[in-house]
C-alpha cells in the first residue's frame, strides 16, 4: 500500500506565485527520486479553531495564508530511500531554490494510508 507524507505551512499570502514556483520545481524533484505524486493546495476556506485548526497550528498570521500538501509514494521503503535522494539533491537546496515562508512553522509526518477508496 502507498504512503503518504504530508505538509502544513502558513505562507505569505503575497507570496503565492514564489510559492507554486518552489512547489513546482520540488516536485520534479520528488517524482525523479520515486514519488508518485505531488499535490500542493492554497487555503480557501480554512477557519481559526477555538481549541486547535490549521492556522493555530502553524502559527498563521493575518498576512498569511495556510497550504495543505502531500506527496504519494509507493511504499514507506521507496519515501525513505526517495527523501535522502531529495535531501541531497541541489535543486532543493535553500540558496538554490529558497522557501518563500517560514519553514520553522510548518508541520509534516509520514502516514501509512488506511483506507484508498
């Protein structure tokens, strides 16, 4: 069964097109080394929680909006190996293709998939 990495960061709302940009590059990026796909999705309706939510979560200030992403792989094997080969790709590197937001804030897990209907 696949598994699932998956991503939530507050970005600079002005930021947005430098955002899809680095998204993009990541993802040829990501797919060379095993993963199957790649999915980035802009906040539209996300709202502040009283006790938690998305936008607590990753600190999300006015001036921000909050992204949801994962990326599919074919195994927890193939995400392991696949990640260090990411990791030390130089296309990925900070002074090569830097983060338009506050990577301290965002938050990110390995999840192995329960159910695929």
């Amino acid at each position: 069964m696949t598994y699932i990495d998956g991503f939530v960061v507050a970005v600079p709302t002005a930021n947005r097109g430098a955002y899809k940009k680095h998204a993009e590059m990541a993802a040829l990026v990501f797919k060379e080394h095993g993963a199957l796909k790649m999915v980035e999705c802009w906040g539209d309706d996300v709202p502040d929680g009283k006790l938690t939510s998305f936008p607590m979560a990753v600190q999300k200030k006015d001036d921000e909006t909050v992204v949801f992403s994962w990326i599919v792989w074919p195994s927890r094997q193939a995400r392991d190996a696949g990640m260090a080969k990411v990791m030390a790709d130089s296309r990925v590197q900070p002074d090569v293709n830097p983060m338009p937001f506050d990577g301290k804030r965002m938050i990110f897990g390995g999840f192995d998939v329960l159910v695929d209907i």
